[in-house]
C-alpha cells in the first residue's frame, strides 16, 4: 500500500460537489450556445455569469474550458473567454469533416456491432418518430428540444458500435456544433424534408449489414441537410 494522502470523506463529497457544480455550469451554457440563446462571439465574462447561472467562479472557468475543448467557446487575450464564431467557412469545413469521419465511424460500426447495437438502434428510430419535431408557439413554429436529444441519440446510436473511442468524442463534438449552425438558420426551406423515410434508409442498409450502402445513405442524409442550412445561414463567409 502507498503512503499517500488519503481523501477524508468530508473531502471526497466536497470534490463530488464541485464536479457537479461544474457539469450543471457546462450543460447550461452548452445548451445556451447550441440554441442561440448566447450569440457568436459574445463575450462570457466569469462575473456576469456568476450572477447569471448561481454557480461559483471556480465551476463556471472549468465549464467554459471544457466548452473550449468542445470547439463551443474560444480564449481570446488569453484571458476572457467568448463563444465561437461562425462563418460559411467554417461550416463547410465542418459538413466535410463529418462526412469523412463518421464515414469512416458507421463502416466500423457495421463491423463490429452485434445484435443489442440493431436493437438500440431501431429503438432510438422508433422513439424519434414518435416524437413531434416542433411545435407552434405564439407566431412561430419552434424546434422541439425533445426530438433535437433524440436526434442527436439516433446519430450517435448509428455508429456506437465503432471501437475508437477517440473518433466517437470527436462525432459527438462535431454533431454539437452543426447544432448550433442548425440554430442560427433562422429562415429554413418551406420544402417537407423526407427524414424519417432518409433515417428507415439508413437503419435498413445498417441491418443488412452493407456497410457501403449505409454510409452512402448516411453522408446523402448530411448533404441535404448541409444545402438546407448554407441557404439559410446568414454569417460571415
């Protein structure tokens, strides 16, 4: 046995505490950030923050340098922190880049994943058909934070069987921040987008086990969604 410092359990709840102070911190601004709620390139002052959210200055610098890992938030001066900015650049950067990697992630999955993985993955398409994607409010017609989460479980379910963890952390961060731009395409395409026939297509090849045909449908899928969101984003290029 090592003769290192033992955590007492007085410490221990006090780390616990902290931990969860910081993911309750990280969440909220996470999700302010995937809505729009916190703009490109607002400032996130530690302070103002503080006051905003209740937590402590301590759990809201660790929540805003894992959204910087994230991609979400950006250092500047190295001192402050502010959300990401956004350009057409950047999102066409990041369509290319999701195309190639989850390519690569549901071909391994397709591979690898057994009979528990289809399941899940019929399971995460039954309850997001289930599910209304948006609803009327006053004038405007809002996404459903409820389908966005499932949305974002079927994508993830899709290629979960792919043993690199280091490829899966990198989708779900990539996945994140075309949410945003998702978001901020405040005028979208009146045309009916077929997604729930696009995601039975993709599902189908899955089970098949035709690995080309799945990541053919699924990289079809990203595409359109891609030219929806370019025409009605209004950034900087």
């Amino acid at each position: 046995m090592g003769s290192g410092p033992v955590l007492q359990p007085a410490e221990t709840n006090v780390a616990v505490a902290a931990e969860s102070l910081t993911i309750q911190a990280y969440r909220r601004l996470r999700a302010g950030i995937l809505s729009g709620e916190l703009p490109p390139d607002q400032k996130l002052k530690v302070e103002s923050l503080r006051q905003t959210l209740g937590f402590g200055a301590s759990p809201i610098r660790e929540a805003l340098s894992l959204l910087t890992s994230d991609g979400l938030v950006e250092r500047f001066d190295n001192r402050g922190f502010r959300v990401a900015t956004v350009s057409l650049a950047d999102f066409d950067d990041l369509q290319q880049a999701r195309c190639w990697l989850e390519d690569r992630a549901l071909r391994e999955a397709v591979k690898h994943g057994g009979q528990e993985w289809e399941e899940q993955i019929m399971i995460a398409q039954h309850r997001l058909v289930r599910t209304p994607r948006s609803f009327q409010a006053g004038s405007e017609v809002l996404t459903n934070p409820a389908w966005e989460e499932l949305h974002k479980l079927f994508h993830m379910t899709l290629i979960s069987a792919c043993p690199s963890k280091t490829l899966l952390r990198i989708c779900d961060q990539l996945y994140d921040r075309n949410t945003r731009y998702r978001s901020l395409a405040m005028s979208r395409s009146q045309a009916p987008r077929q997604w729930k026939g696009e995601h039975a297509a993709i599902v189908e090849a899955v089970i098949e086990r035709d690995a080309d045909i799945a990541a053919e449908r699924l990289i079809q899928h990203y595409t359109r969604t891609g030219d929806i969101l370019r025409a009605s984003l209004n950034v900087p290029t």
